[in-house]
C-alpha cells in the first residue's frame, strides 16, 4: 500500500509549486497529473513540426520572484526574458508602445500628449502604492473574520489599525481604485485616447469585466504586480521564459523530485478516499490506492467538490453553494505557425515593444460592446484581440525565420445564445479574427502554416478548468479574499478534514501566480507540524 | 519657435535696452499691457503644435539628447566624463574637479544649465492661477523681479520647486528641476491662462563666482553691477538681446542668462573670451552639484521627491520639512494646500532637511547617518569640499537626531585594493549652509578692475 504525507492532485502552476514548497520543507509529498506533461493550463506543443507554443495561454510569465528564488528554479533549468510590455494597434494607423525605460516612455507618451507623459508619473505612483498594499496583504494568509480564532483576530486588529495610520486621502485613493470603473478612472489621469485605450485594454484582458463595469478599475494594478521602485520609471515590462510556460511547469516539476518529493504523470484521480468525514487518500482510474494525511486539490472549486467526491457524502447544502460559484469562459485560443515574421507597418522597424506582445485596441465603447456581446452570450463581433510571438525572442520555439503566434481572444461566450460552439461556428471565429489581424498585417494570411482554435467548452474538456475560466472563478469582489472561493471556506480549508484546496479557487487566485498553491502549502505543512519558509512580501 | 512670434505680436515685449540705474533707483512706470484678448483666446484654443510630436524618429531610437551648447561645452572637455541631467547629455567634469572648484570660488565658472525646465505662463488670469499655485506671496513681485517658490499639493505636501520669474504684467516664466506641466495644466481648469514648455526653445547658462559680475560688465553688460539680487534685466550685447538674472545656488555671487538658443554659443565663447583675465572656467554638472550642497540648496527629485512621484506616502514631504518655511505665507491670499499645511505647522516635523559635515580629508559614500540607537537619518546628497577639507551632506532626519546631545557618525567602508576599511566618522549638524557669503547681496556687486 503506497503512502505519502500528502498527495496534491491535479499538476497546474499552483499544484506544482504547492508541492514543491512541500518538498522543500521535508514533506513526503506526491503530486499527482491526469495529462502526459505537466502544467494543465501551462502545457504547451507542437503546432507543427518544430513549432513549439504554449497551447491554452497567451504566454508570458507572471511567476513572482520571491517562487523563483525560494524554489531554486534557475537551478532546475528555468530562465527568463524581460522584454517591453507589448504594443497597441488602433484601427485608425495609430499606436502606442510601451517601454521599460523612463525616457524613452516619456518620448512615447508625447508622441500622444505632453500633458500625459507628465500624467505617467503620478499613474505609476498610484499603481505601485495600490500594488504595494495588496502585497503586504498577499503576504499573510487570508483569516475567515467571522471566526473567532486568536490569529484571525489578530490579522484583523492589524488590518485596523493599518488603514487608521492611513492618511485619509490615501483610503480614498484606494476606495476610488477598488470601485471605479477602468474607463472612467483612466480618465482622472490621461487625455489621451490611446493611451486609455491600451492600458484598458492590457488590464482587462481575460476578466469578466467590460470598461465601464463598476470595479474594473482595480484590474490596472495588476499590470505592476511584477515591478519594483527601483525599475526605470517606464511602464511594466513583459517576462517570459524561455521554452514557454511550459518550462516553468518542467522546473517546477524537477524542483519537486530535486527536493525529494515524487510525480507522477498520466494517472488520473478519481475519488478522494474518506472515512470518517476526513480524506484519507485518493483513488486512481486503473483503481490503485494512495494513502496519505493530507490531500490538496489543484482542480477548480466545482470539479473538485462535483468530480471526486460522492456529494452525499458532503455537507448539506454545500453542493449548492459549490454549484452557484461563479466560473466563467472568457478567452479563446488560437494558435499559429507561422512562414515568417508578419509585417506591421504602423510600428517603426525594429519596435522593441514588439517582443511583449500586441493588441488591437479599440476605442472603449467598442469595448464595452464587445463585453456586452459576451454577457449576453452573442457570437463574438468585435472581441478583444491579444497576440504574442515568443519566437520573435525565444529562437528555440521555431525554425530560424519562421515563428509561433499566440493568439488569445478575450469576450469570447462558452455557451452562444443559439446553442453550442459547432465547426463551423469556429471556423467563422477563426476566420474573423485572422482577417482582424490581417488588416494591421498586410499578407498576414499567407504566411499562416498551421491553426489551432480552443473556445471555452475546448478549453474545459482540454484542462479540466469549468467553462474554461481560467481565473478558477470570477474575480469579482464578491468572490476574494476571505470571501473566496465561498464565506466560511478561507485559508485553503474545505468541510473535509485533511482536504485542502490549492486551486486558483482559494485566494489569492488570480491575483498572484502560483500563490495559492505557496499559501495551500504553508496551511498544510503547519498541520503536518512542519514549516515551509517563503519570502512572500519581503521587497524584491 | 512659432507661438513666440505670433505671441509677441500680442504682448508688447519689454524694452530690449534700458538703462540699468534708472530702471532700479528711480520706480519703474507700471508697464501698458498692450493686450488682444481675442487673439490670445485664439492661439490658446488651437494649439496642436504644443502636443505634436515633430521628430520623425520612434521613441526607441537611440537618442543622445543634447543642449544647444553641447558642442561648445564639449569642446572645452579635457577628461571625456559625461552625464545624464533631466535626460541631456551633459559634462560631469571639463578640467577637473579641483581647477572649476577654484574657478567657482576664486573667480568665475561658467556652466551650461539649458536641461533646467522651464514653463512661460502668460494670459490675463496668469497671477492670479501662479498666486493658487505657489504658497509664497506673490504681491510684491515686480516686473524684473524673482522669486524662489514652493508648490504643493491639497495635502500640502511638496510637488516641487523652482524660480519664479515676472517677465511682464501678466507673463511670467517658472523654472523647475523636474518637469510638472500635467499638475499645472490640471490645477490651471477654470484659469485664463496660457501654460508652455518652452524649455528646448529657451538656453540658459550660468555664470558664478566673486569677479562674475566683473567678468559680464567686461563682456560688454554695462551697469551689471547695480542689477539687486533676484531681480534681472534686459541687456543687449553686441545686437544680441539677452536677459540676465542675478541668481543661482553656489551660495555667492552669480548671474544666470537666459538667450535664444541660437546666441547662446556666442554668449559662451564672449564671456570664456572675455572672462580669461579674470580665470573663468568652464564647470560640468559635478561642479554645479558640490556648490549647491555647500550652499545647502535641495534638488527635486534627489533630496526629495514630489509628491506625485514618491510611491510611499511617507516619502513626501512638507515645505517646513524641507526647510522653504521661508517660502511659505500662510497669512496671505488662498493657495493649494494651505489648509494643511496651517495643520502641519501646529505638528511636529517628521523629518527635518539639514547640512550635515564629516570631518574626513578624503571623499566618503555613505548613506545612512547613525546615531546611539540606530538609522537617525538617510544622507540623500553627498559631496567633497575642498576647500573646507571635509565631506558635506544633505540629509533627512528624524527630529530626534537634531536634539541636543544627539552624536551622529557615518560608516563608510573604503577600499584599498583587495581590502576593506570600515570607518566610523563622527558627523555634525551645521546651523546653516557651509558657503554662503555676503556678496551675493551686495550692491553694487563687487567690480574687481583687471590686474
């Protein structure tokens, strides 16, 4: 009978590094993976022949330093590119481009409005403070204020007496950013369309919310998760790894094995094993038994409790709640190889800011149209389009001249007011946003080799993720933070003894990369009386 | 280049020669504001040129952004030591440090200062939009005359600096250290008033030291000697109009000229010319940045920040903080952030701006200024006096440092090749500036006849 001190099911970028920080911290931990390759929504392929991308992500690299260096991944084989933050295509022949360095985004920022590239100064300011405070608050774990537990009461002591040292202009500032919507609050800084244009547009990529939704605001602070005071005063860079995110999926996966914990691929859980009211173990589909004290799920809210658990045998009323959590599809996929590097010719020659990507902006009641399209489950007409070629830096993923173009459509329904996704509904989508791109690249349909197109319900039978959200639940405030994935279920416990969630599910989701699974892991190694050691929120 | 002209023809410029004594002994006839109010509204409204980007090059193209002295300067370079000012390419050092030092304090350096930013604020609501903005008063400010100011946001916390000059009744040109025009054009809503960078379309050099003004009045600036300080005038200078201040932060006697990029060069080679009797030099960035710490002076940006610059909000800081009390009249008109500040004055500082001296013969690089218990203090400006022999700091302060008996000392660690020296010196707080000399009041300002 094989035993461990703890199995994680399910191989995504949480369930990865919750194990590996288990592993590091000496707990016999194996991670358990239905897929041949690691990474779930991370996982990448081979298009064609010799042409390797990252299959159901855009892309790039939101992995905090604090996971890369606490994992030792530069050791298991795990580099990373900073490149500029991408470029943003109007329909009119304009564009913006975003750059690390402070000079020269002031340069572009005056190509559009001397006033605005002024005005960037106080953005950034804004955006660093709001990320800095979220920081601090992603660094402890997130207490259930209902309960009356002492660390509970404690955090909430500190979280008071942390807004009364708050000026009380800085509260305002940050009410405004949490309830604002994006549109409006882009417009207390900048006179510039485009430039409100490309950060809405760059911030409220693959979230359920439109410009003018109330609270979309907040979405512009995650476009600095990843930068720091010291940074050049430009705008946020673009991080990408070499080989994809599949490579980080690899590492984190060696890390695991290097620090002696195990992996196991191609075996897919079934059943969580219970007796009496507590996890014992898990059942795999061939019917072997695992046994072990503490079981993690890296699988999302709904396919954990509605998959791997007979529901009588869960609280009453509690398959409800997990059945109303909020799980939306909102991005599409679609994949490209590519005869060569297509053409944009409103971007000067050798754009840097290529290399990070580019979007076609569109102006914000486009937008908004285009997420009410999605809200009410319309075929997509005008959707947020999103592109990256990682070969452009990455030369590995593609013969020499030739790249990958990763395509990631935002406001994309998982189920269409008429019925469900049919071929040929897919080959219209496909067709559209082509024929969208081709008109900022002239010829850009002839160099097309090969195409892959994922929607939603594709993308949920592909992973696993419910309705191919891969936020594993709206971020809506109503579903974070303590409130997340539902009240009364915070710091990664479930009604199940010994069962844990490490799924972007729990907090803080979406929020951070791999969070979940560092916060699941510290939960799960205090109850095995061991102590993971992270640097979260320790200045980079 | 084009709104200057067409500007022009709205407001009367102001005399281009006058005689000096007579502008400052006997009271001045207010100036007639000749002004078109429809054609000001006019060139106010469209005014796209101010936004347009005129370079053809993308913004990722290698660019070395240089003044209109640039060639100039480097000419006189002897070391190839360069560095970056509000993004110009500028000389750190020309000669050495120590010949421009003694330049500077013995006779008179000359330095380029175009990478200053530098706003026209003209139309008819221009005084009463820079009497919001500036907490200083502004109702005795004279045409010719300049004013040091301090601008703040509601919170009264400090945005930043800079010198105000009155050009004419209602146009005015403010010159900063760091560049502010979205705050301005944002706090300008509801003012009659025309905000410009003019800054690459304006050139500026500096001229300061003892016989400076010896050297202008022998460039052919008569009657220099009688120009007050902070205040400036028009001169003409062989069929070049030039304005010149009496300005600038070495904490001496100093001018400071402001010219059509265009005759600046031959502004620079005329005063080197004409200044070689009297041991004029060319000073670099580094020169600058020695006399204003000597002279106590903070800069935007390095001793502190703005408030809409500093990420933690602890970071920014009030004008009593910073040491502008001075600048700051809390009894006059309204202003931004008056308000809080008359709070702020009732509270203790949180940290106090103060020049500090270690007594080391050599060039030390420290930060953080200790005393008994810990960290009292961040040293954000460090420099070598040579003259006075010991290492000068501006530093931010916590007011328990400033008590009496309070002994502050600096750890450095000095490298002698493969090994290290930690050194503990002992630091004092001084009760004012290190350099600051009676000279840059004097009037007439001293004439030293050539030798």
């Amino acid at each position: 009978m094989e035993r461990h001190d703890a199995i994680v099911i399910g191989g995504g970028l949480n369930g990865l590094t919750a194990a590996a920080y288990l592993a590091r911290a000496g707990v016999d931990v194996l991670l358990v993976e239905r897929n041949e390759r690691l990474g779930s929504a991370a996982a990448g392929f081979d298009i064609h022949p010799g042409f390797r991308m990252p299959r159901f992500t855009l892309g790039t690299s939101s992995l905090p330093h604090h996971t890369v260096t606490d994992l030792e991944l530069p050791k298991f084989g795990l580099r990373f590119m900073r490149v500029d933050g991408g470029v943003s295509l109007l329909a009119d022949g304009c564009y913006h481009a975003s750059y690390r360095d402070g000079l020269m985004m002031r340069r572009e920022l005056t190509r559009h409005s001397l006033k605005d590239a002024d005005a960037w100064t106080r953005f950034r300011r804004d955006m660093l403070r709001a990320q800095f405070s979220l920081r601090d608050a992603l660094a402890q774990p997130m207490h259930d204020p209902s309960r009356r537990s002492l660390a509970a009461f404690r955090a909430l002591l500190g979280n008071a007496d942390q807004l009364a040292i708050k000026p009380v202009p800085d509260l305002h500032d940050m009410t405004r950013l949490w309830t604002m919507s994006c549109a409006e609050f882009l417009d207390s800084y900048f006179t510039s369309d485009i430039v409100k244009m490309h950060l809405a547009a760059k911030a409220l990529a693959g979230t359920t919310f439109g410009p003018y939704s109330p609270s979309s605001a907040r979405f512009l602070m995650n476009l600095f998760s990843a930068e720091t005071e010291g940074a050049g005063g430009g705008a946020p860079a673009s991080v990408l790894a070499m080989g994809g995110p599949q490579a980080v999926a690899d590492a984190l996966g060696a890390a695991i094995e290097g620090f002696g914990g195990h992996v196991r691929t191609e075996s897919e859980v079934t059943d969580v094993i219970l007796r009496d009211g507590k996890a014992r173990g898990v059942a795999l589909a061939d019917g072997e038994e695992i046994y072990a004290d503490a079981v993690l799920s890296d699988l999302d809210l709904k396919r954990t409790f509605l998959a791997l658990f007979p529901w009588k045998d869960l609280p009453k009323g509690f398959v409800e709640r997990v059945g109303r959590f909020r799980m939306r599809g909102v991005t599409a996929k679609i994949n490209l190889a590519l005869d060569g590097l297509p053409a944009f010719p409103v971007v000067p020659d050798d754009c840097p800011a290529l290399q990070g990507g580019l979007r076609l902006a569109m102006p914000m009641e486009k937008l908004e149209q285009a997420f009410d399209d999605w809200r009410s489950h319309m075929p997509p007409r005008t959707p947020l389009i999103e592109a990256l070629i990682p070969s452009m830096s990455d030369r590995s993923l593609a013969p020499l001249g030739k790249h990958v173009m990763s395509v990631a459509v935002h406001y994309v329904p998982e189920v269409l007011h008429d019925g469900a996704w049919t071929q040929s509904r897919k080959d219209d989508f496909t067709d559209l946003v082509i024929g969208e791109i081709t008109a900022h690249s002239p010829g850009f349909k002839d160099l097309i080799l090969a195409t892959e197109t994922l929607v939603p319900p594709d993308i949920e039978s592909e992973v696993g993720l419910t309705a191919g959200d891969f936020e594993q639940g709206e971020m809506s405030l109503d579903q974070m933070f303590f409130n997340r994935p539902m009240p009364g279920l915070a710091n990664y416990e479930t009604p199940i003894g010994n069962f844990y969630l490490c799924s972007g599910s729990a907090h803080p989701g979406a929020l951070e990369t791999g969070g979940t699974g560092a916060g699941a892991a510290q939960r799960v190694a205090a109850a095995l009386g061991r102590n993971v050691i992270t640097r979260r929120g320790v200045g980079i | 280049m084009s709104d200057d002209t067409k500007l022009n023809s709205i407001v009367e410029p102001p005399p281009l020669v006058a005689d000096v004594n007579d502008a400052n002994t006997t009271p001045r006839p207010p100036p007639v504001p000749r002004l078109n109010l429809a054609a000001l509204d006019e060139i106010s409204r469209a005014d796209p040129a101010l936004f347009e980007d005129r370079r053809a090059d993308p913004p990722f193209s290698r660019q070395v952004m240089t003044t209109p002295l640039h060639f100039y300067v480097a000419s006189e370079s002897l070391t190839n030591l360069w560095c970056n000012w509000n993004g110009y390419t500028v000389a750190d050092q020309l000669t050495s440090l120590d010949d421009e030092y003694a330049a500077l304090r013995h006779g008179a350096a000359l330095a380029d200062i175009s990478p200053l930013v530098k706003y026209r604020i003209s139309g008819p609501d221009a005084l009463a939009w820079l009497r919001r903005l500036v907490t200083g008063n502004l109702v005795s400010l004279s045409v010719d005359e300049i004013i040091p100011v301090v601008f703040c946001e509601d919170r009264g916390l400090v945005v930043g600096d800079g010198l105000l000059f009155r050009l004419g009744d209602s146009e005015f040109r403010l010159v900063t250290e760091e560049r502010h025009l979205a705050w301005f054009m944002d706090s300008a809503i509801g003012h009659n008033v025309r905000i410009e960078d003019v800054s690459k379309t304006l050139a500026a050099m500096s001229l300061q030291g003892p016989l400076s003004c010896a050297v202008l009045s022998e460039a052919g600036f008569s009657g220099i000697e009688n120009l007050r300080c902070y205040t400036a005038h028009w001169f003409n200078v062989t069929g070049m109009p030039v304005y010149v201040s009496r300005s600038g932060n070495s904490g001496d006697l100093g001018y400071e000229l402001w010219v059509d990029p265009d005759d600046a060069p031959a502004f620079w080679l005329r005063l080197l010319d004409k200044g070689k009797a009297y041991g004029v030099k060319a000073g670099g960035f580094a020169l600058r940045e020695i006399a204003r710490i000597e002279a106590g002076i903070p800069r935007a940006g390095v001793d502190y920040l703005g408030a809409f610059s500093a990420v933690d909000p602890q970071s920014a800081l009030t004008p009593f903080e910073l040491g502008f009390s001075a600048l700051v009249d809390l009894n006059g008109e309204h202003f931004t952030g008056r308000e809080a500040l008359r709070k702020a004055k009732t509270l203790p500082p949180r940290y106090i701006l103060a020049t500090l001296a270690v007594d080391w013969s050599a060039p030390l690089t420290f930060a953080a200024i200790r005393d008994g218990s810990g960290v009292a203090g961040i040293a954000t400006s460090t420099g070598f006096s040579h003259a006075l022999g010991i290492n000068l700091a501006l530093a931010t302060l916590r007011p328990a440092a400033i008590a009496d008996g309070a002994v502050l000392h600096v750890q450095a660690e000095v490298r002698e090749e493969l090994s290290l020296r930690v050194i503990s010196a002992a630091a004092r707080i001084l009760a004012g500036p290190a350099v600051l000399l009676p000279a840059r009041h004097l009037v007439p300002a001293p004439l030293v006849t050539r030798r």
